[in-house]
C-alpha cells in the first residue's frame, strides 16, 4: 500500500514519495553536486528529497526554504529524526513570498514542482529571486509541465488554494521559460532526465561555460535509460 501519511501525500503522489525525492538527489548528484557545496531547495515540502541532500552534505550547509512549517517538523518526526538537527544542522526558513531570505549564495537551487503551481507573475519573480541568490558558478536545477499554451491564472496554484477539480498544473511553453528566466539574466537548458509525473527539467545557469555539451545532456536520462531495472510504476 503506498504511504498516505499527511507530510507525503500533501506534496503529491504519495505512491511515489520515495522515487521523486531519490531522483532529485541522482540528478543533483549528476549535474556535479557534492558534499562541500551550499544546497537551496525551494519549497522543500516534508523533505521528500531534503531527507537525501541533509544526509549527504557537510553541516549546515542544505537550506530550506517553505511556507507551511508543519510539513518541514513532520519529516523530522516522521522521516529522518531529531538527532540529525545537531548532526547536519540544517537551515530553514518558512517564509511564503516567494523571496530567498538568506544571505549566502548557492552552489546549487533546486525547484522540483513549484514553478508547475505558479502563475507567471510568481515565475517572473521565482527566477528574480533564484538569479539572485545563485552563486556566478552556480546551478539551479527545476521542473515545468510543458504545453502549447502558457498558463493564464495568477497566484499560486494548489489543490488547497482553487476549487476542487480545477486542474492545479500550470503549464508553460518551452519559449516562455527560456524567454523568462533570460529575463532574469538565466541561461536555459531542457534536460531529458526522467520525471515520473510527467513534468521536465530544466537547468538555468548564469554562464554558458556552465551549460552542459550536448553529449553530456544525452547522459542526463535519469531512470529512463534502465527500464528493464525499473519496478512498475
Ligand atoms: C508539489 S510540492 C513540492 C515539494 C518539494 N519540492 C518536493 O519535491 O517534494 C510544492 C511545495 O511548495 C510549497 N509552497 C507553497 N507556497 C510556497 C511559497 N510561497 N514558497 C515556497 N514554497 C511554497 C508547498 O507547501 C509544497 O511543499
């Protein structure tokens, strides 16, 4: 039976709580993150994939940064433990403007579906903040549902914040995220990475000499390039 605790069934798919946090660290890990590096997840949620990022990197230094306190407190209780607060101390902070209050800059952002809730409003100002706070060499690593329009409402779009039924993906099309976060002095980069929801990720960075080559794209498949390993999904 998948596990329907609150804390992970509130940030989505219960069912594949643990593949989508897994997969956040593989590709992170990918891209060229490793232990001495500062790490920011926005909205980081019950630490679906915060619980592999604390564990990894050296203390102090993963950040995390979301509005409803209580799902950050159940993945201490529920998860990973008190003993890792003094072990990893990890820094938090539960703010809901969509800003990034910290002072220090980041080697690595990741974003995995929060700009799939956001009207454009809260992308333009999501890719202000990451721009701001990435360090010159840094990467920020992010999801998006493509579509062939982009979304029209405002505001930010939950299954607690429009009417029951109402679609809660907000899609963009891949001109548009390129067009933004150019805006925001970003470069972009769509990856083939697997998602197991459907959504795609992209890379921003400020340099292109941080850009992946195309032949190390092609290696940014993710789980997709082992389906016979793959339980069914
Ligand atoms: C679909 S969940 C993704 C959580 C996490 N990134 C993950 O992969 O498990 C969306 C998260 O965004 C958080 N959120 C909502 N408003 C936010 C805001 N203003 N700033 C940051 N995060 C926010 C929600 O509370 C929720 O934890």
């Amino acid at each position: 039976m998948p596990d329907q605790r609150r804390h992970r069934a509130y940030v989505g798919a219960a069912a594949q709580y643990d593949i989508i946090g897994a997969s956040q660290f593989a590709l992170a890990v990918a891209c060229g993150l490793r232990e001495e590096h500062h790490l920011l997840d926005f909205g980081c949620g019950s630490l679906r994939a915060g619980r592999f990022f604390i564990t990894y990197l050296r203390s102090g230094h993963y950040f995390g940064i979301e509005p409803n306190r209580w799902l950050v407190e159940s993945a201490f209780t529920e998860e990973l433990g008190a003993d890792i607060l003094s072990i990893k101390a990890p820094n938090f902070a539960f703010v809901d403007n969509f800003s990034i209050p910290f002072t220090r800059r980041f080697d690595y952002i990741i974003a995995q579906s929060i700009f799939t809730h956001m009207g454009r409003e809260l992308v333009i100002r999501l890719f202000k903040s990451a721009a701001r706070a990435l360090a010159e060499n840094g990467i920020f690593l992010a999801t998006f549902f493509l579509g062939d329009k982009d979304e029209t409402r405002q505001g930010w779009i939950y299954f607690d914040t429009v009417p029951r039924g109402e679609s809660v993906a907000t899609p963009y099309r891949e001109g548009t995220i390129t067009t933004l976060a150019g805006d925001a002095g970003l470069k972009s980069c769509k990856l083939p990475y697997h998602h197991p929801r459907g959504q795609t990720w992209f890379l921003f960075t400020k340099r292109d000499s941080r850009l992946p080559s195309p032949s190390q794209i092609a290696l940014l498949h993710g789980l997709q390039a082992m389906p016979s390993l793959l339980p069914e999904e």
